[in-house]
C-alpha cells in the first residue's frame, strides 16, 4: 500500500495542514508520498522531501497549476491516482475544493474529515455536530479522503531525506480560469495555526465594540481573533474569523471565548482545544459545558480586568 497526499502550499513553503495530513497517511500503512503541484514550487518540494516518513516527493511544475484550480490539480490527481491505495487530502478550503472532484471521477465515495485511523480500511469522522463519532469501512480499492488536521498531530519538518520526482504538469482543463484574488492583509497568526484564540460572540453588541474590547487582548497574549457565526452574521467579525462546524475547525493551545453562549455549530469547531476559557455572565451558558476554565462575569468588566492583569 502507498499513500498520496496532496500538500497545500504557497508554492514557496507549504501550509501546517500539509504536515498533520502525512501524520494521517502514515497511520494507514505502508509509503507515503508527497504532491507538489504548482508553478515555480521547488522550495516547497524540498520542503516536503524533509518531512519525516515521507518516501517520494513528486513535483508538478507546469503554468496550468499556478492557481492551483480544482479542474487541473485534480486532473494531476487522476494521471497518477492508479499507483495509490489512499489519497489524502487536508480538509481545507483547497482540499474540499479538489477532493469531491477526484472521487466522483475515480467513481469512489469520498470519506470526509476523518479524524483517525482504525486500519487501512477503517476510519473514524465526527457527525451530527461532533456529537458523535461514526466508524466507516471503505471497501473501494482508492480511499479518497479529507483529514480533519486538528485530530492529528503534524509530521516532523525534519529528519526526512525524500527523493523528489519531476513529472509534467497536466495541460489546462480549460473548464475554468483565475480571474484575481484580493487578500485580506493579518498580522496576526493564521487562525487554523494559531496557538492562542481570543474569540468574541453576538454579546459584545457591535463590531466597535468587539475591536475595543477583543483586539487589546488578542494584542496582549499574540492571539489571533475568532468569532461565533452570531457574531459573523451579525457583521461584527469579517467571515474569515469563523469558528465553527460552518466556520473554521481550530485547536489552540489555548481558546478564550467572551460572550459565546456555545451553540452546537460552534462547539464542534473548537471543543478539541487544549484550555477552553469561557467568560459569559449567563451561568447556564452551554459554552461552559466543555471550558476548562469559566467565569460567570459580564465580558465588558471582565476582560478589560484580564488585560491589565497580563
């Protein structure tokens, strides 16, 4: 058996969620190799070839994989998906973007969000909200899977010597093209990678007041900022500060939600946490049925008190 994961970069260093998505290959048994689909991305196939328990590298460098497109990597995918018993992919906007692609044309079901292995054939994935776990036995001989990154620890980022292999990039599907992007500018850390989450819910009232009252703390401990999908519909936070089932998936070191009642949507996206900390004035605040750490206050006396504390 030999797995495939195809790595999420920026064509010049690759993205955490590479790394925790070769921890998952590697459960499954058997080799694990690296794909690097892009244009000008020799860093990151070196990069990649230093991971630990990683066996080969395959780099496809072409102008049809520049944007990464879902149609052209996942016609990559395809030319080689027959060498494979398993092809991972992060279950991240990208990967969610090429995966379901890559199993309808090999006719396989995808299995989704797997967040542990079992066996070769046996995988475990979070359903109705995390509530519960379900545990599904794939009998298709290519596993099609997105692996949720916070159930797996990330691979070494060293200690690897991988070959890497140049293969020509597929020509342009022509189905679809890269029409521009705009970039939101944070200099704060990726919220999916962050170590601390300071996240504000429908409670702080207005987005005035969630950066008068979020941003000096997150400032304080080097946090990044999150927000429940009250506070994002609100328009209070910008949707890329979502945590939740419909939001971001996260699992900080440490996660501080202020004013967060903790609807289902928003546990299951950030209960695996290592210290949940939660300050709400309402004591029976489902939020506080998986913190570590609450207190019954109300957020506005509460937090301007954290902050002069630290």
């Amino acid at each position: 058996m030999t797995a495939l994961v195809i790595a999420e970069h920026d064509h010049g260093s690759l993205k955490p969620a590479t790394l925790n998505t070769v921890t998952a290959a590697l459960a499954c048994g058997g080799d694990v190799h690296v794909l690097i689909a892009g244009l000008n991305a020799c860093a990151a196939a070196q990069a990649a070839a230093s991971i630990a328990g990683v066996a080969k590298v395959i780099h496809a460098d072409g102008a049809s994989l520049a944007e990464q497109l879902a149609e052209n990597v996942a016609a990559q995918v395809l030319a080689m998906a027959s060498n494979y018993s398993h092809i991972l992919f992060p279950a991240t906007a990208h990967g969610k973007n090429v995966a379901p692609r890559v199993a309808a044309k090999l006719d396989v079901a995808q299995i989704s969000d797997i967040t542990k292995v079992d066996a070769a054939d046996t995988f475990e994935r979070p359903i109705y909200a995390g509530n519960a776990i379900a545990i599904v036995q794939s009998l298709d001989s290519i596993k099609v899977l997105t692996v949720r990154t916070t159930g797996f620890d990330p691979a070494a980022t060293s200690g690897g010597s991988a070959a890497i292999e140049s293969v020509a990039a597929v020509a342009d599907s022509g189905t679809s093209r890269f029409v521009g992007s705009e970039i939101a500018k944070n200099d704060r850390p990726e919220l999916t990678a962050a170590k601390i989450i300071v996240s504000g819910g429908r409670a702080l009232g207005s987005s005035d007041k969630f950066n008068e009252v979020m941003t000096p703390l997150a400032d304080k401990l080097g946090a990044a900022l999150g927000a429940s999908r009250a506070a994002v519909d609100a328009g209070y936070a910008p949707n890329d500060w979502q945590v939740g089932q419909t939001g971001k998936i996260v699992a900080p070191q440490l996660y501080i939600a202020c004013g967060i009642s903790g609807a289902i949507q928003h546990l299951a996206g950030m209960k695996d946490s290592k210290v949940i900390v939660a300050i709400n004035k309402d004591e029976e605040a489902p939020i506080f049925s998986v913190a570590d750490y609450g207190l019954v206050a109300d957020l506005f006396v509460a937090v301007p008190e954290l902050i002069a504390a630290l």
